[in-house]
C-alpha cells in the first residue's frame, strides 16, 4: 500500500520528464533536419559554382594555348625584345629566407 502512494506522488513527474523529454527530442530533430536541408542546398549551389569556374578557367586555358602558339623568337624581337647581353645566376644563402 506505501508503494502505491509513492508512485502516485511520482507518476506526474515522471510523465511531465517524459513529455519534456520528447519534446526536446522533436525540437532537436527538426533542428537537425533543417540543418541538413541547408547543407545539401549550400552544397548544390557550391557544385554550381564550381561548374561555371570549371567553364571559365577552360576558355582561359584555351586562350592561353592559342597565345603560347603564336609566340616565337622573331615576333619577341619584332615586339621588341633583345637578348641579355649579361647573364648571371644568383644563389640564396640558407639564412637569407626567413620568416622572422
């Protein structure tokens, strides 16, 4: 008889623990939910934007080759470039690149 009263005293304790429990499980899960909703939405647009610079830096390249076609010595010359009269080679020391 003692340990029904006991558990009439707890019962709407433990059920108000169990509602809050279950809600805060929702609240999460949705939560959850939509962050995952706006990951693959970021994650759409990003591989959008990757697909475009893929395209641009393709013309680039294109562009890039046609040009390094073009060039030869008699156009640098005819562009006005000259040869070097001094060539010289320059070495860096071990101390010389720092980041301090």
């Amino acid at each position: 008889m003692h340990a029904i009263t006991l558990y009439d005293a707890y019962i709407r304790r433990i059920a108000a623990l169990l509602a809050g429990v279950t809600a805060l499980a929702v609240f999460l899960y949705g939560g959850l939910l939509l962050g995952a909703v706006a990951h693959t939405a970021g994650r759409t647009a990003a591989e959008k934007q990757v697909q475009h610079l893929s395209a641009s830096v393709s013309t680039l390249e294109s562009a890039y080759l046609t040009e390094t076609k073009a060039l030869s010595a008699e156009r640098a010359i005819a562009l006005g470039f000259v040869m070097p009269t001094n060539m010289s080679t320059v070495y860096a020391g071990a101390g010389a690149l720092t980041l301090r």
